[in-house]
C-alpha cells in the first residue's frame, strides 16, 4: 500500500469517529439516555450485565466454549449459543462502560467500522477514492442499521464487509496466509452473529470463486484450502453446536444432547421470508419535502413491505435502474468496441450472481426457486431468511459504484470532447445524489434515535443489603407477556440480585404461568412460601392492575422503599430461619404453594 493511501485511511477512520460521535453524542453521553428503552433493546442491556457480573465471579471452562448458561435468574436460563469471541468482545467493553453504554458503544463500534471497511473493500476492488468514501455513507446509513439500533445488539454486525474484503484479497494473489485470513475472518463473522456468518459464508463463496476466474487464478487449491481451513475454524468456534454435531452422526442411537440447540418449525422459516421482492426497491426519495408528487406517479402499492417486519433492507428504487442503465451501456459499448470492457461485464456479473443466489436464501419457499429448504435441513436456527439481504444490499451498491467506476475509465476512451466529459461528470454526480437521497433517506439527516432508560435510582436503597431473589410484582406470564419482563431483567443492572421474573428457559412454561398467578394474588400463605424458597424482596410496580393493599398491612414485610412509580419491601427473616432452593421449593415439587397458615 502506498503512503498516500495509508493516510488517506487513517485520516478517513479518524473522520468517521468523529463523524459516529456527531451521530451518537447525546446517546454515548447523556445520562440515563440509550438508543432504546424497551423490548429486546432492553433485555440486551440486562443480558450483558447478567454475563458480565457472572464473569466477574470466576472465568470457568465453559468461557471458552461456544455456550453459556446464566446462574443468578431463579427460574434459570436455558443453555444458549453464546461464542467465545462475543464472550471476549463483552468483557473488553465491561472494563470501559455500563451495560447500556455497552450497547450504544456496540452500535457506535459497527457504525463506524463498517463505514471504514466498505472503504477499504471498494478500494481493493478499483473503485475510485471519492466513490468509496460515498459507498461507506451508504452503508453507514442503511436503513436496516438504524431499525437493529432499536431493536437487539446482537443483531448488529461488522466483521462480514472486513470478511468479504479478504475474501478479495485472497483471490488476487493467492496464498496459504490470504486464504487462511479470509477463512479466519469468515469464522469470526460466524462468532459475532450465527446468522449474518451463515449467509456470509455463502455469499463471499461466490464472490470468492467469481475473482478467481476473473483474474485467472488457479481454483481447486485456493478452494481447498479455504474449505478445509474455514472448516477446522469453525469446529474449533463450535465445539458443541457444529463439532458435536457432527460426530452424532456417526454415533446415531448414542448420540450426546447439543446444548442450547435450537431448532425451528417450517412455518417459522416461511413466516421470515421474503413475500414481495420488490419491497426492496421501495423509494424513499419520495418522502423528502419537493418530492413527495413522485407518490402520484410511481406505483408505491408495487413496493409495498408485506413481509415480516424483520424485513429492512430496503435499497430504494434509483440505484438499480441506473445499475441497469450503467450494463446496459457497458454491454453496448462492449459490442460496438468489440470486447473493449469484457472485464468490467464479468466483473459486474460476480457480483449480480453473489446477490441473486444470497437472495434465494431468503425468497419464501412460496416460490420453486427459494434456498430457504436448504437452510431449513442444514441450520435449523437460522429461521431469518430475511436477514439474507443485508448481502444483497451490499452486492448491490458494490455494483453500483463498480459500474459507475467503469463508466468514468470509458468516458477518456470514448470521446475527447471536454464538454462532453464534464457534461457526462455532471450527469453522474447528479445520479449519485439521488441513489443518495433514495438510499439513505431520513436517516442521513438525523442522529441516532435517544430514549431515557427506566429510573432505576429506588433500588440504591439494596445496596449492601444481604442477597436474596427479588420478585418483581406483578410477576408476568412467561409467553403473552415476555416483553414486558424485560424492564424486569434491566432492572438487575442496578440492584444485581437474583430474580424471578418471566422465564426464559420453556421447560418450565407451565410452573412459571402457575407461578405468576400464585403472588399476584398475595395473603400470608404466599409470603411464607417465598420466603422459604428464598425470597427476599418484593418490589411493587405501581400504575399496573396488581393489588399490593395487603402488602401495606403485613407485619410479615418491611418497607424499604418508595417513589412515585415503585414500592420496595423487604420480607422479615428471622435469625437461622431454614430456606429452602427456590426451584426444588416452586417447581419441581410444588411444596411452595402449601397452606402453611
């Protein structure tokens, strides 16, 4: 790399922090502010702090296995899929920020990243500096990565465009320590999110053999050891969920229980599909102010979203018909010059391939063509098809800023007319304002969404207090009102005790339903139960439906606590008073709901 370039990418990645805290200011530092404050935004923030105050308790064995199981939730978490590398991610942030500024600094991290190696990955593909700098705009402002900002942390991703770009590279000159990069990172993009890694894989596959014939590289070797390599990566990652796998087959009726194996119905797959593919091309130019009269003339029903609501990959409707327009005049120049940009058709053509079978992995299996079946015996966790088209998305604006690169090289070789050539210059800036606008519209003009988190101030009042499980009442069914127990698991970022609080693991669907119903009906006999089961702290969220009359009468509790939204009791536990495990006291044996009184 020459020393131009080398600082021309260390000032843009300066530029693009700069430019991430312009975008994230009020989210990274203002107080009590996230990008979210409820739902799955909610349970993330809970969700790294549970993990994060388990690791501070001891690194065991299973830190580096591609598992994890939460110990200081009542009712207890399942086993899940949780990797070694996102393991790591979130302890490096632990030393630096809260729980909920972890989740805002994961959103600020991937921002800017993929910004920066969209530049690098255009580069390394011939695409003009001033290009590239507009590709990484694109990609920083799609409209999918605002939608996961409110949504779940870990559904935000950076390592597949630093995957996809040593994808490239390997295939330029191809060598045991490129492949074993690019293989390397494809595993990595696997280890921060299963599913973006997945449809990764296949996708930079393509693009992989695709720049092998187009620089005429040898293919069976480079192929080989990509296979072999990202392979023995991957069974390393996934000791349990591929490894494991994979030697079942061969011990069939012995076969060993996977952990936190996860596995989905056929309609599940069908449900996260894609219906109407051209909800991809939905216009977004027409809702900026001057061109709302386009509603009258383009067919906004045709675009309509009726997909699932995962679906937000929405490249809008002026990049690919000016794509078109671009291969169309390539491949009629190319005529009339007779082959004079054969390699900027081929080129093109990798990358349409690459969008157009990655997109068959989301298709609804409605359509004969759909991959989804694939997906559907291969992965069983991987129910999303949609999310298939975030690479469509990249495929596509690679394509546009390779054609448009390819135009301008055509432009010196066509005609020495200057008016011509600036006109032509012109014409283009013009078009890539517009795929500007279309693309990225509002979220180029705005900054990243702020909402204040639930005041969690009350429960300072348990610091130091002895430990003990904290029930939030009223305690939530464990399905009709999973979303709402999330404020419930955020609120342990605070107080850091164990709760009960809506279960996630579905074993124990039906006590947990038992259970809620049982204290949200409290008396004497209730009390005495829980706390024989461990009990300690019973915090009352006023403004529901719950009726906490009795708790204000019983001599059973004391009041610790009390604001305009919460009450915190402290249930009375006489010195050497012999409690009994929360689960075996609730749920295995139901002893826990006895009349003691």
């Amino acid at each position: 790399m020459r020393k131009k370039e080398l600082y021309i990418r260390v000032l843009l990645f300066l530029g693009l922090n700069i430019f991430g805290l312009f975008k994230f200011y009020d989210v990274l530092f203002k107080e009590g502010f996230a990008l979210v404050n409820h739902g799955d935004g909610l349970s993330s923030m809970a969700f790294v702090f549970m993990i994060i105050q388990q690791m501070s308790e001891g690194i065991n064995l299973e830190f580096f296995t591609d598992t994890y199981q939460i110990s200081k939730v009542a009712i207890g978490f399942p086993v899940f899929m949780f990797t070694l590398f996102q393991k790591v991610l979130l302890y490096l942030l632990s030393i630096f920020f809260s729980p909920d500024n972890i989740y805002d600094m994961y959103f600020y991290i991937s921002f800017v990243l993929n910004g920066f190696f969209f530049y690098v990955l255009s580069r390394e593909i011939g695409v003009p500096r001033l290009l590239s700098i507009i590709g990484a705009f694109f990609i920083m402002h799609m409209e999918d990565f605002f939608y996961r900002a409110q949504g779940h942390m870990y559904y935000s991703w950076f390592l597949p465009i630093i995957a996809i770009w040593a994808c490239i590279k390997a295939t330029k000159e191809p060598s045991i320590k490129r492949i074993f990069l690019f293989s390397f990172l494809s595993m990595l993009s696997f280890a921060q999110n299963p599913y973006m890694g997945y449809f990764c894989a296949i996708f930079s596959f393509i693009v992989f053999l695709g720049y092998l014939l187009y620089y005429k590289r040898r293919i069976f070797s480079p192929l080989i050891i990509y296979g072999v390599s990202f392979s023995v990566f991957l069974l390393i990652a996934f000791p349990n969920h591929i490894f494991l796998r994979i030697v079942n087959l061969f011990l069939k009726d012995r076969a060993i229980p996977i952990q936190g194996d996860v596995s989905h119905s056929t309609g599940d797959f069908n449900f996260f599909s894609v219906k109407n593919i051209f909800a991809l091309f939905n216009p977004g130019i027409v809702n900026i102010p001057g061109f709302e009269f386009l509603k009258e003339i383009i067919s906004m029903e045709f675009f309509k979203n009726t997909n699932s609501w995962e679906f937000n990959y929405r490249v809008g409707l002026i990049l690919p018909i000016f794509s078109v327009v671009f291969l169309v005049t390539l491949l009629i120049i190319n005529y009339i010059k007779k082959g004079t940009f054969k390699k900027a058709i081929y080129e093109s053509l990798i990358w349409i391939s690459a969008c157009f079978v990655i997109g068959l992995f989301g298709l609804s299996p409605d359509y004969k063509i759909s991959l989804v079946p694939i997906t559907m015996e291969i992965g069983k966790m991987i129910r999303v098809g949609v999310r298939s088209y975030a690479f469509v998305d990249i495929g596509m604006i690679v394509l546009f800023l390779l054609l448009v690169s390819w135009f301008l090289r055509s432009l010196k070789s066509l005609t020495n007319n200057l008016f011509i050539r600036n006109l032509t210059n012109i014409f283009l800036i013009c078009i890539v304002i517009l795929v500007s606008l279309d693309l990225t519209y509002p979220q180029a003009v705005q900054k990243m969404p702020i909402a204040q988190l639930p005041n969690l101030s009350i429960y300072k009042i348990l610091h130091g207090k002895k430990e003990g499980i904290l029930i939030e009442l009223p305690c939530f069914q464990p399905i009709q009102d999973i979303v709402d127990g999330y404020k419930y698991w955020y609120c342990r970022t605070e107080h850091g005790f164990p709760i009960y609080a809506g279960s996630a693991n579905p074993n124990y669907r039906a006590e947990t339903a038992r259970f809620a119903n049982y204290v949200n009906h409290p008396n004497k006999n209730v009390i005495q139960n829980l706390k024989i089961g461990g009990v300690r702290y019973l915090s009352v969220n006023k403004g529901s439906k719950f009726d906490y009359s009795y708790f204000e009468k019983s001599r059973l509790l004391n009041k610790l606590a009390e604001n305009e939204n919460k009450i915190i009791y402290e249930i009375i536990v006489e010195e050497n008073f012999q409690t009994k495990e929360f689960m075996e006291w609730f749920i295995h044996t139901n002893q826990g709901y006895k009349n003691i009184f």
